[in-house]
C-alpha cells in the first residue's frame, strides 16, 4: 500500500509543481501549487456533455484510460518491498495496460469524428508505439542484470554498489524522464500549453471531452507522471533505512522530477512535428547502447 | 501644369492633390496598354485600382507609383453603367492585380475575362451579386482518395479575429491552402461617406485594423490636410514619425513575443511579451491610449511631446534595449528555436513580386519596397531612412527582419528626438471641421508604411468638396496570399507558426 499512497500524494502535487516552476523561471508568480489539482477537482464535479455523433465507445474509453492507469500503479513496488501486485513478467502487462489506455483514448479521438482528432490520434498512435521498443530495452536490460522479471525482483536485487550499477542507473533515469514526457505529451514532442489545434497531439484528443471524463483524463495523467517518477525513486532507493526517510526520499525524487520537467520545457523550443520520431528513435537507441553496456558488465557478451 | 506623360497617365506625389479633370480617361485597351508598359518596368507597383459608380458611369483608377522616383501614376478608364461589363483582365500578365480585380468584380459585377482566379474577396454586403454568398465560396479542389480536408475556423482557436482556412492535405503535408475572409465585413469605406463629421471619421479610421491606428490615421490624415491645403509644420511631421515608429516596436516585439509562444519556447515568449506593455504604455503615456488612438489629428496635435515625454522616451527606449538586445542574441542562436524558424514556410523573391506583397513581407524576401523611403511622407521627408532587406522567406526571415527593424525604428526616433531640438515651433491645435474646406472635384492619394507595410487611402471629392468615394487599403489585402503560398509542402503543424510569422489583419483585409 505504501507505493500507491506515496504515488497519489506527489500525483495530486506533481502538475502544479511543473507549472509554478515555469512561471517562476520566466519571471511570475504563477498560480498556487494546487490549482491544477483544484481543476481537476472543479471538472469531476461536472457533468459530461456528448455529441450526437459519438458513440458508446466515446463514453466508455476516458474511464478505461484512467483504470489502466491506476491499475498501473499496483504495480509499482517500494525499493525491496512490493507494489500490491507482482508476479513473473508483470512488466510486459504493466508496458500493456498502458498500451490498452492509449488505445481507448485514439478510439475516443477517433469517435468524435473531428478532423482535428483523427489527426491527433494519428500522431499519439505513431508516437506511442515508437516509444515501446525503448521501455521494453531497458527494462529488459535490468531483468537480465537482476535475473528477475518482475518490477519487484529487478528493484529488490537493485543495488547502487558497484559504479556500473550507478551509471545504468543514471541511463535508465534520462530515458525514463524522456520516455514520461512522451507518453505524457509534454515538450520537445507535444506543447500542452498551445491552443492551436493543428500542432497538438494529445490537447486535440481530448478536445471533445468535458467535464467528468476530462477530469478523469487529466487525473490519470498526474498519475502517469508520479508512477514514472517512482520508477525513477526506485532506482535510488536505498536500502536497510528506515522506512520514513526512505519515503521521504522516494517523495523528494518525484517532486525533483517535477522540477526538472518544469525547467525543461522552459529553455527551449518544441521540436518539429516531422522530427518527433527521430527523436523518440534515438532514446530507443539510447536504451540498445545501456543493454550493451550490461552486457558487457555482465561478461555475456560472446 | 500637370501634363500626362506618354503612357497616358499623369504622375503625381504621395500625398498630393489634383483635379478630377488632370486625372486622363483613357479607352480601356490604352489603358490596359499603359498599365501594362508601366508594370514592365520593376520599380513600379501598384498601389491601387479600384472602380466607383458617378453620374452613369462606372469610373476605373489605378494608381501605380514608382519607387525610384517617388511619383505615382494615375489614369482611368470609364464604362456606362448598364454596359455588358466585360473586361481583358490584366491579372493574366500582371497577377499583382489579381486581388484588386476580384474586388471590382465582385463589388461591380465586371467580369474579368482570362483573370487566373476570380474569386471573392470578402463578401461586402452592397457586393454586386447577392446570391453568392459566404458558404457558396469555389474552394479549389483536388480529387483523390488519398487527400483529405482539414477546414480551420472561421472561429480562431484563440479567439482573436474569424477567418477560414482550408487545407487540402497528404497525411501530415499540406498541398494547398486557401484562406477565405470576408466573415469581419463591417463596410467601413461606405460608412465613411454616411459619416460625415471629421471625428466620427477619424474614429473609423482608428478602427480599420486596430493594432495600425497611427499608421491609417496618418494616411487618412495625409488625404485630408493635402485636400484641405493644410500645412503642418516640421516638428509635428517628425513627432508623427516618431508615433509609428512606436508603434512598429511595439506590434513587431509582440509579434515576435507570439511566435515563441508558437513554438514553445517560453522564456523568449515571456521576455517579448513583458516588452510588448512597456511599449504600449508610453503610447498611453503619450496620448492615453495604448494603441495610439487620439494622437494623430489633422493640421495639429493635442498632444504634443514635452521635453518631460521626450525624457521619459529616451528613458524607455534604454530600459527596452536592455532586455531586448540578450534576448534576441540567444534566441536567435539557439539550436531549438531555429530548428522551428529556418527553412520553415519559405516563399520565393519571385513569388513575392508576383502575388504583389507589401511591407515587410516583400522585404523579407528581398523586394525592396518601404513608402518611407520610396514615397516619404511625415518625419520622413527630413531624413534618410534604411531599408533593411532579407532574402529567405522563411519564418527565420520574418523573425528576423522583425528584429532588425525594432533595431532601426529606434535608431530612427533617437534620430528623430535629436531632430526635434531644431524645430521648437508650437504644434497648433487639431483643426476644426469647419476650419478645413476641402478642394472641390479632386483626387487624392495617401501613402504611408504601416507595421504591416503598405496602407493606401485615396479621396475623391464631389463639385461642393464633399467626399464621394473614399477608398482604403490595408496590406493584408495582398499578404494574405504570401501565407497561402508558404503552406505548399509543409506540414500542417506548421501552420500556426506560420500564420503568427506574418501576422496579418482579417479587419483590415475584410474592411
């Protein structure tokens, strides 16, 4: 229970603290650490408003989305203790439940029958599958170094001993930060902030939502980001610590995360929608050259 | 004595008054062979051509002037009004006139044979023919199972002006774009006629495009003190300059402010935008208003720069430098940002010449073509300007050349304010309506270079002086067509930093 505690606490947090960072960054004050929290809360207490041209699917796919989502976060352990559920391989359902919410969020877009949306969901789908190959590679890679295939087995025989360890770490930590922004739809890939329907991915899939389903849909985003931030936490996690300071380090590294997500996208540019998949490409890339390096460590290479 | 030259037509200058009667009635296939001869040669353009019903007739004037020697062209041709109205259309040769000819077409109901793309301008409500109507327009099409449409307004996303843009699209790149305006149609040039009294009209001349009130009511007020034979002095002209210069900084930093925002970039979007008030402030400072509405009157000014204002100007343009000079050193080094601006949305010189751009969207694919220096007017008169000139065409360039002519519109009022200390005459107050009488049964034209480029104002007045045609042209009007060709073969999430790179006016376009 512990994990999934600690990830709805930094969730709730996690938006606002993007947003006061880039405000602070470009000189204002910015709105309270808990508007974006007070949002979502204004918009689950609404009703929802349908288009007569959506079907049943347009209704069902934001609640699907958000479930996958929280589903997900049972999977999430605490250093060497588990999430609420493990089992042999529950990364590749864990990579999949993802996979599915995506799903049901293009199927939403797509039965809205917009052509702004159809052209979102294209990208989404386009970009979502690109950025499986890199998560697969690397977790892959920190099963076979750990010889466990589950999120708990691979952070419980985890151990920042040695400098290699340390340097993967670092790796996982970089591809996992782009990898989140990605599947969150934030810079270099996607502007949140934009209102121009024609450059949005994933603004312009929710653009027929309203009220509960968009509250959902934006919950479940928060969340997306916290789990990603306690992989992270988990992989500096230490152990044989007691258990308040080892939660309040898992706190600080989503919240840090936070920060470094908010500094990111406040120097530079969006990328050009065009180079998008390269750059995805390249984390892929990026989680290959770790792998080789663990095999390397590990002598299994030849 | 004015004499028409060998083509037929008779030359004036900016801002210069004459006789209906001087103005030459050619047959039309003169005229159409003077327009041609005179738009062979480069440095003409022209600046307006337009038709007006009187007395039976239908009156055609076109206006060309010419860069190098600061004169314009005016002739005319004439048509009953009940004829068969069947033109040769010049757009065949000279595309320039394409969009003036659409307007006479669809205001006149004169059918220009062989002209490439006679389609609607902006639905004006007096149009012609009434059963054409906005949700009729010919869009271009292209047939095939693998394109689709993607229609964008007329409602914008930010909700700013109403516009419609279509694009016929493969997958994520855009093979035509065809925007179609008309839906801000307020009718301003007949309201202009209904609205006798000066301020009612000044007040519509400040409300032509709202972000350019110095740069129409300087053309408007060039129209009247030029009928009315009213001299202002010196200091006023380059106080006047020294307005639309204050207004170029300031839409051309928000300008700039906006296509960070487009690209994402935040820290450039916030420090242009914190520059943007700063600007526009002194403007209220000025004359109370931030956009400059109220500083610009005929024969005077009630607001005339005192050594306090001129203090507290060179104490902003300092603070404005400050912050502007680093921050554009780094956006336009930064790899991120000029990913997003070079080579993006790229129109040719030749395009350019072609669709006859204005302003700074000729410029900066290497036209030379600014009123101030070709045509001067205002504090222009008194000193020499620089033209600054770019020649990519793409976004990178109109970014660019944005911040190159914020550089220079300061060196100008610097320039100006030194100036000012040789002129100490007392700027009268504005004239009264019934101080000024306009000449009878003449015509005239103004010129002058808004932000945006362009702005053309011509008047014609009746046997009793009175206005009868009063004719307005905002630079839009030509640009529009410059986004249109920088879409071809790009994506269309580029769209929008495109749009934003030109940033040009529905209202004034729509009228």
């Amino acid at each position: 229970m512990i994990p999934v505690a600690l990830i709805l606490l930094t969730s709730l947090l996690f938006p606002g603290i993007v947003v006061k960072v880039k405000a602070l960054v470009s000189g204002r004050k910015g709105p309270g650490l808990l508007q974006p929290i007070l949002d979502i809360i204004r918009l689950l207490r609404k009703g929802n408003v349908y288009s007569n041209t959506t079907s049943s699917i347009f209704q069902i796919g934001p609640t699907i989305y958000f479930a996958t989502i929280l589903f997900c976060m049972f999977f999430i352990p605490f250093g060497d203790t588990s999430g609420l559920i493990s089992f042999h391989g529950d990364l590749l359902l864990f990579i999949y439940l993802l996979g599915l919410g995506k799903f049901f969020l293009i199927l939403n877009a797509l039965d809205a029958g917009s052509g702004f949306e159809g052209m979102g969901a294209n990208r989404e789908a386009l970009y979502s599958m690109l950025v499986e190959p890199a998560f697969i590679i690397l977790f892959g890679t920190f099963s076979m170094m750990a010889g466990y295939d589950s999120f708990y087995g691979i952070f419980a025989h985890w151990h920042l001993t040695s400098g290699s360890y340390f340097v993967l770490s670092l790796l996982a930590a970089y591809i996992l930060i782009q990898i989140a922004m990605i599947e969150n739809s934030r810079l270099p890939v996607d502007d949140p902030k934009t209102h121009l329907e024609l450059t949005m991915v994933h603004e312009v899939i929710v653009l027929d939502n309203s009220g509960f389903d968009l509250g959902l849909m934006l919950l479940a985003n928060a969340f997306k980001f916290g789990i990603f931030g306690a992989l992270i936490a988990n992989f500096i996690l230490p152990e044989h610590q007691l258990l308040w300071i080892r939660a309040l380090i898992f706190i600080g590294v989503i919240f840090l995360f936070a920060v470094i997500v908010g500094l990111m996208e406040s120097f530079r540019a969006r990328l050009k929608m065009e180079k998008n998949p390269q750059f995805i490409l390249t984390l892929s890339s990026i989680a290959a050259i770790a792998f080789l390096v663990a095999l390397i460590i590990s002598n299994k290479l030849l | 004595m004015i004499t028409p030259d060998q083509m037929g037509f008779v030359k004036i200058r900016n801002q210069e008054t004459i006789a209906l009667r001087n103005v030459p009635v050619l047959q039309y296939d003169q005229f159409y062979q003077s327009v041609s001869s005179l738009l062979l040669e480069n440095e003409n353009h022209c600046v307006n051509y337009y038709a007006y019903p009187i007395d039976g007739q239908l009156k055609f004037i076109a206006c060309i002037a010419n860069d190098k020697d600061s004169t314009i062209a005016v002739g005319s041709h004439e048509m009953p009004l009940h004829d068969r109205r069947e033109l040769k259309s010049l757009s065949k040769e000279f595309f320039p006139m394409h969009i003036f000819e659409r307007e006479i077409h669809e205001n006149h109901n004169v059918n220009f044979t062989d002209h490439p793309w006679l389609k609607p301008v902006r639905y004006a409500y007096n149009r012609s023919d009434k059963s054409k109507v906005i949700s009729t327009y010919p869009f271009y099409k292209i047939e095939s199972q693998e394109l689709h449409q993607v229609g964008v307004g007329p409602i914008h996303a930010g909700v700013i002006e109403p516009g419609h843009f279509r694009f016929t699209c493969n997958g994520e790149n855009v093979l035509h774009l065809e925007i179609q305006l008309g839906w801000q149609h307020r009718g301003i040039e007949d309201l202009f006629l209904k609205k006798t009294s000066l301020i009612q009209r000044l007040v519509l001349t400040e409300s032509i495009a709202g972000d350019t009130a110095i740069g129409h009511c300087l053309a408007f007020a060039g129209v009247m003190e030029s009928l009315s034979d009213t001299k202002v002095n010196t200091r006023l002209e380059l106080e006047r300059s020294i307005g639309l210069e204050l207004e170029r900084i300031a839409m051309h930093v928000g300008d700039l402010g906006n296509m960070n925002i487009g690209t994402a970039y935040q820290l450039a979007a916030s420090v242009f935008g914190t520059l943007r008030t700063p600007a526009i402030n002194y403007t209220q400072t000025w004359c109370g208003n931030r956009f400059g509405k109220g500083l610009i009157r005929i024969g005077g000014s009630h607001y005339a720069l005192t050594t306090e204002l001129i203090d507290k100007l060179e104490k902003f343009l300092i603070k404005f430098e400050e912050s502007f000079e680093p921050m554009c050193a780094h956006l336009f080094s930064l790899p991120s940002a000029l990913m997003r601006f070079e080579n993006i949305g790229k129109v040719s010189k030749k395009q350019m010449e072609l669709i006859g751009a204005v302003g700074m969207t000729a410029r900066m694919a290497g036209i030379e073509r600014d009123v101030r220096l070709s045509h001067p007017f205002a504090g222009y008169k008194h000193f020499n300007i620089t033209s600054d000139l770019l020649e990519n065409g793409d976004v990178w360039a109109r970014a660019y050349l944005r911040k190159l002519e914020i550089k220079n519109s300061i060196e100008y009022i610097r320039d100006l304010l030194a100036r000012l200390k040789d002129f100490n005459e007392v700027i009268p107050k504005p004239k009264s309506e019934n101080e000024l009488s306009l000449a009878p049964d003449s015509f005239c034209l103004s010129l002058t270079e808004g932000w945006r480029g362009e702005i053309c104002h011509c008047a014609i007045t009746d046997r009793e002086g009175k206005i009868i045609h009063y004719k307005i042209k905002d630079p839009s009007l030509h640009n529009w067509f410059a986004l249109a060709l920088s879409l071809r073969d790009l994506e269309i999430s580029d769209f929008p930093i495109n749009n934003k790179s030109y940033n040009l006016s529905y209202c004034g376009h729509d009228l």
